[in-house]
C-alpha cells in the first residue's frame, strides 16, 4: 500500500538525485578547459518499485554515479599520432639546427671558403713569386680550415644538446610510468567503484597521452581497469602496480648516452615519440653528415697534400704538406678530420708553386687550383659533394616536415573527433542546469505538498 | 549530432598557418629570396653552389686576365722598341755600306750600333712588377748580362720555362716567350747580329752580309711579337665570353633562389586578409554561450 511518508521518500530521492547531477553539471563546467577531461554524465536509474500485493508502485530514482563519456580507440589512435608528431617534431627541431649550419644561401659557410682558397692558388699561379699573393694562399687555407673546424664543432655540439635532452626524456618517461603505476594501483583497489574510477581513468588517459609524446607505447587494458604499457617493440614500462623505470649510461665508443631497460641495452629499439626523433637525429643523421663532412676534409687534406709534395716551394726545396696530415683514429675512418682542419705552414715561401725548383714557375700552382675541378672524394669534386651533402640535409628536413605537417592535420582531426565526443559544451551543461534545476524544484514542490497534506491530516486529528 | 565544443584548435590551427605564409612572405620580400635555407629547396640550394663555384671561377678567370694583360701590353711594347731600334740598326748598314764614306763616318757608326745593342739590351731585360719579362719562368734572375767571352757580347742567364695561366675550365695560355727563343735563337741571334755589324762597320768589310743578318734578326723579332698580339686578342675574346657567362650565372641563381617579389607582396597581402579574416571569427565565435541567456 501507498503512503504519503513513501511519496515524501519518492521526493527526497529525487531531491538528491538531482543534487548529484547538478554536480555533475558544476563539475563539467569547471572543467571546461581542462586539458584530457572527458565530460561525464550522471546515471540515473530508475529505482526499482516497490510490490504491495498486486500493485506495483514506482519507488523514484536513483543517482548511481557518474560515467564518463570517451572513446577509447579514439584515445589510442591520438596517442598513436601523438608519438608520431612528437617524433618528427623533435626531429626537426634537432635538423634545423643543423640545417642551418649549411646555409649558402647567404653566401658565406664551406662552399665559399672552398672557392676562395682554389682561387687563391689560380691567383698565385699568376705571379708566383709574389708573397702578398703566397700569404693570401695561407690565409684562405686558413679560412677553410676554420670553416670546417667550426661545421664540425657546431654539429658534435649539436649532438651534445640532443644528448641531454635524451637524459631528460627519459627522467620524464620515468615519472610519467611511476604515477601510471600508482594509478594502476589505485584503480584496481576501488574495484568497481565507477565514479572514482572515471576520474582515475581520465588522469591516466591524460598521462598516456603525455607519455606517448615522449616515446612509442603499445597499451593493454587489465581486467582490474589498470593498463599493461610497453613500447611498441616490447620494452615493458608499466605492469598493473609496478613500473619499469629506463635508465642511461655513457657509451665509451660515442660518448653518448645508451638506454638500458632493465639490464639491457635498448637504445635502437624506439621509433616513436620524442625520445625516438631524438635518437634518430643523434645517432643516425648528424653522425651521417658528420662523416661525410669528415670524408671531404680529408679528400681535400690528401690532395692538397699530395700535390705540394708533387712541387717546389720558393727556395726551391721540394714541398711539404699544405694541413696538417688527416690522423685515422681506425683505419679507413676520417673522423675528426673537419674538426682537426688546420693548415701546416706558416712561412708562405714554402707554399710548393714550382714544379721544377724555379722560383718563377708556377705549374704547381695550377695544378693545386685544379684540384678544384678534380676528384677528391667518393669519385666526386668537393663542390659537387659538398653540394649533395647540403642537398641531403635540406631534403632531410623537408621531408619530415611535411610529413609532420600531415601528421598534425591527422591529430588536429582526431583531437575535433575526441572534442565532438567527450569535450565539455557549456551549451549542454546550461541545458542540462535548467533541467536538474527544474526537476530539483518540483521535487522540492512535492515535498512541500506532502508537507503540506500532513499537516492537514494532523490538524484534523 | 553532438559539435566539437572546442573551436579554438581549428581557430589556432589556422591562425598559424596564416602566419606562417605571412612570415614566408615577409622574408621573401626582405632577403629577395625564395629560397632562405635548404629545406626550402634542397635542390635549388645545391644548384646555387655549383652556380658560385662557377660564378667564383670566372671572376678568377677575370682576374687572371686583367693581371695577364698588364705584362703581355708591357712585352708587347717592349718587343715593339726592340723593332724600332732594330730598323735604325738597318738604316746604319745601308748608310754604311754607301762606299762613299770613310773610316771615320764609320766608326760614328759604329757607335751608334754599339748604342743601339745596349739599347736592346735594356729591352731584353725589362721586368713588369718586380718580374723579368724575358727571363723564362726565372722571372727574378736578370736574363741578359755582358759577357765578353762571346762572339755576341751578351749572354742568356734565364731558362726557357714557359708558365700559363688558366682563362677558362681547362683554357690554360702561356704567359711569356723565354727570352732565349726571342732574342738569342740560332739564326737569329739580335745580339750576334749587331756585334757582327758593329765589327763589319769597323773593318769596312761584309757590311752587306751583316746586314742581311740584322734584317732576319728583325724579321724573326717582329714574327715571334705576334705572339703576345694573339694572345692579347685571345685574352679580349675570353673576357667577352667570360662576362658573358658571369651574367647568365647571376641570371641563372635569380631563377634557382631569387624571390618573384610580386608574387610574394601579394601572397602577403593574402595571407594579411586570411588572418585578419580568420581573427574577426575568433573574436566573434566564443563570446557568447547559453549561460549568458539565462537569468
């Protein structure tokens, strides 16, 4: 049988029901701005009704909690771009750094120290015995000596920088993992509590998301609501409650940092996210560039060499090298032959122009100028590959960046979609206010009524 | 259909591509180049280069032929005196083969002779900037010195070394005739020449013989001068061309990296009106929301 005290019941219910709501609402709007919030929306149910004999009398509503809305394919498809926009972007960054040490566009760099020192030479071969001109050959040597010293240093200083970031990256990685673990934790110890849990859920969806711009993760869920995180290659980061933090260590033969993940190297082993891009630019593209850098100061270095010791120099005795010889650290490797540029005489009469022993020839030094449009690396003249090592550079980061421009155009999209689906409209909330609003007063208005008719009742009695 | 709440993403996303075509097109219009650094054209930046290498080159050959044309003008006109001197030697063989004349008109002849081998002499050891123009690639060794140990008086202290200088990829001209070749060749030896003429005025005796001696050494002398005439020729030719091609290269770096700076003001006026457009939109589309209806 009905009663009014269960009518009153009815209505207070629903007073809270809408209380919770309206909270839902307030919560939504705060967070309107808040970056990786999924909007929530409160459940309500209807209660289950209550049996007197053959009637069935509805019994209200009740408020059970709130659930968040979000795509969860959604989400992993933006961590996913998410790695690889944050790949290219700090591969860019990393190359346009380098880029720039190969500007000729404004017409100074190696290309122009190149010319100028081969002119030198043609200019000395037209007064040989001129020390003006001779000095002008040292200066010029001197000068694209400097020019490659400094290509060199610029781009092992550039590497260094990224190398520290890569130390950074990888403390980030770390504490990004320890609190996904703790959250983990967190969430398998409420067990099935979904209110909480939603919120946790976004605080880890959030963190994902940070951490997929940091590096490649592969995400499984758990039973328990926690996520299993390793890379996309299987080096574990985040397992239920436990994390597994990377670590770093210098590698004796780059210098380097190596990362280690539980004992074992695995540094080559990501290919996502910043730490990847990172990595591809220190220990792919700037060692390639700088070798070849290295190769074509040692082609010049060799021929220049080789060809003053073919001459004479101004007292007539047989010549000496030009730089300073290329030092292998291993056979077959130039490295540090750009960095170690330097030009080995002082006295310009000793600049090997003759080819006979007469002061006054200058075959020589014709020929050392030619060496200009000779074969000094790889079958290539210097200003060939110069050329195409500039080319590659440029080609380098023009191609990544577009590809990150796309990139960016994917993830704008995904992120709209994930707005479309889980982003706080404050139209909606303010729809929704007036609703709960409503339905709080006439709540309250059905108290006041049953307020109402007992008091009769009692003032009747 | 719920919709995406969040406009600011898009707004931002196009604001800064809007920037960034202004920016582009601000820099183009202040460097006057397209292309600002290689990834803008990595093929254009590797054309460019090439392009200065070969631009640096002619302006090497240009130099290389300034420089040339200097010593080659100053042998020129000093082997020009030499044929000068040499047709008055002449003129004093024919006068002193007159028979009228007695032996001391002669021996005034013979002076003037003498005056004019010295005279030569001179010439033969004539140096541009410090160099002796006929001394070989001895260019720092005085080529001709007295010698009275020869018949000719004069003997060759220099080398016959030939240099040359490079006026074009691979175009290499020599710079000078050793001074052996013009002025002691055999059978044509100036110095022998007139010694055997000044003798000849002496004696009284041979002075046709002698002549006919002075008139080769004249003759191979004025022969050989045509050298430094071609080669000065040759030089202008090389030049024309040469600044020729050093056109055609600026023409060709204008074209690889060069700005079109009417395509780039009015791609900048664009991309002014796209973002000014894209900014009155952002400004309008978040002002209002729900909430400020409601009371």
């Amino acid at each position: 049988m009905a009663t009014l005290f269960g009518a009153l019941s009815i209505a207070v219910r629903s007073l809270y029901a809408q209380e919770g709501a309206l909270d839902t609402t307030a919560n939504n709007i705060s967070n309107v701005n808040t970056p990786g919030y999924s909007r929530e929306l409160p459940i309500l149910n209807e209660a289950p009704p209550l049996d007197t004999g053959q009637v069935s009398i509805g019994n209200g509503v009740d408020f059970d909690g709130v659930q968040s809305v979000r795509d969860n394919i959604l989400e992993l498809r933006i961590d996913q771009e998410t790695q690889q926009q944050s790949q290219l972007q700090s591969y860019v960054n990393s190359m346009n750094q380098v880029q720039s040490l190969f500007n000729e566009t404004e017409g100074a760099g190696i290309s122009d120290a190149l010319n100028q020192f081969f002119n030198s030479f043609q200019q000395l071969a037209d007064n040989p015995t001129d020390i003006p001109s001779r000095q002008a050959v040292i200066s010029a040597g001197q000068d694209l000596a400097a020019a490659f010293q400094q290509t060199g240093q610029q781009l092992s200083t550039i590497q260094q920088g990224i190398d520290q970031q890569v130390v950074q990256t990888v403390n980030e990685i770390n504490s990004d993992t320890t609190q996904l673990a703790t959250l983990n934790e967190q969430i398998s110890s409420l067990q099935g509590n979904s209110e909480q849990a939603g919120m946790l859920q976004d605080q880890q969806y959030s963190l994902l998301n940070n951490l997929s711009q940091l590096v490649d993760v592969a995400v499984t869920n758990t039973n328990s609501g926690g996520l299993t995180v390793t890379t996309t290659n299987g080096v574990p980061l985040v397992a239920g409650g436990q994390n597994f933090s990377l670590s770093t260590a210098t590698d004796s033969s780059t210098g380097f940092q190596d990362i280690y993940s539980q004992g074992a190297d695995v540094t080559s082993s990501f290919i996502g996210g910043q730490l990847a891009g990172l990595l591809q630019a220190r220990d792919q593209t700037i060692p390639s560039v700088l070798s070849n850098l290295d190769n074509l100061a040692a082609g010049i270095i060799n021929s220049v060499n080789a060809q003053s010791q073919e001459g004479y120099d101004l007292n007539g005795a047989k010549g000496t090298n030009f730089f300073q010889p290329v030092v292998q650290p291993t056979p077959g490797s130039n490295a540090g032959a750009a960095e170690n540029m330097a030009v080995a005489i002082t006295d310009p009469s000793l600049i090997a122009a003759s080819s006979d022993g007469t002061q006054g020839d200058n075959a020589n030094a014709l020929a050392l100028a030619n060496i200009q449009n000779g074969a000094v690396v790889n079958g290539d003249t210097a200003t060939d590959f110069y050329s195409s090592l500039v080319s590659e550079v440029g080609n380098d980061v023009s191609s990544a960046t577009d590809e990150q421009e796309s990139v960016g155009l994917v993830l704008t999209q995904l992120q709209n979609q994930r707005s479309d689906t889980s982003g706080v409209s404050l139209d909606e909330e303010a729809a929704n206010l007036i609703l709960y609003q409503r339905a709080y007063e006439a709540a309250a208005e059905v108290v006041a009524a049953i307020n109402s008719i007992t008091s009769d009742i009692i003032q009747t009695v | 259909m719920r919709i995406n709440p969040d406009l600011t993403r898009d707004m931002l996303a196009g604001l800064a591509q809007d920037r960034q075509q202004e920016d582009q097109a601000i820099q183009e219009l202040s460097t006057g180049r397209k292309v600002n650094q290689p990834s803008d054209n990595p093929a254009a930046v590797a054309g460019l280069i090439v392009n200065n290498a070969q631009t640096s080159a002619v302006n090497t050959y240009l130099s290389n032929i300034a420089s040339l044309q200097g010593s080659m003008q100053e042998a020129d006109s000093t082997l020009n005196s030499v044929i000068t001197s040499l047709s008055q030697a002449i003129s004093l063989a024919v006068e002193g083969a007159n028979g009228t004349l007695n032996q001391s008109d002669r021996n005034a002849l013979v002076q003037e002779v003498n005056g004019i081998q010295q005279q030569i002499l001179g010439y033969a050891n004539q140096s541009f900037q410090g160099n002796y123009l006929f001394a070989g690639t001895a260019v720092k060794t005085m080529p001709f010195v007295a010698d009275s140990s020869l018949s000719s008086g004069v003997s060759y202290a220099g080398n016959t070394g030939v240099n040359s200088v490079e006026i074009g990829d691979g175009q290499a001209v020599p710079t000078n005739l050793p001074g052996s070749q013009l002025f002691t060749a055999p059978g044509a030896d100036v110095f022998q020449a007139l010694a055997d003429l000044s003798s000849a005025l002496s004696s009284g005796s041979n002075i046709p013989a002698a002549e006919n001696e002075v008139q080769n050494a004249f003759n191979y002398i004025n022969a050989q001068r045509t050298f430094y005439g071609a080669t000065l020729s040759r030089l202008n030719t090389a030049t024309t061309f040469l600044n020729d091609e050093s056109l055609q290269l600026s023409q060709e770096q204008n074209n690889l990296v060069g700005a079109d700076m009417a395509a780039a003001a009015s791609q900048l006026t664009q991309a002014e009106t796209a973002l000014d457009a894209t900014l009155a939109a952002g400004g309008k589309v978040s002002q209002y929301s729900l909430l400020d209806y409601l009371t």
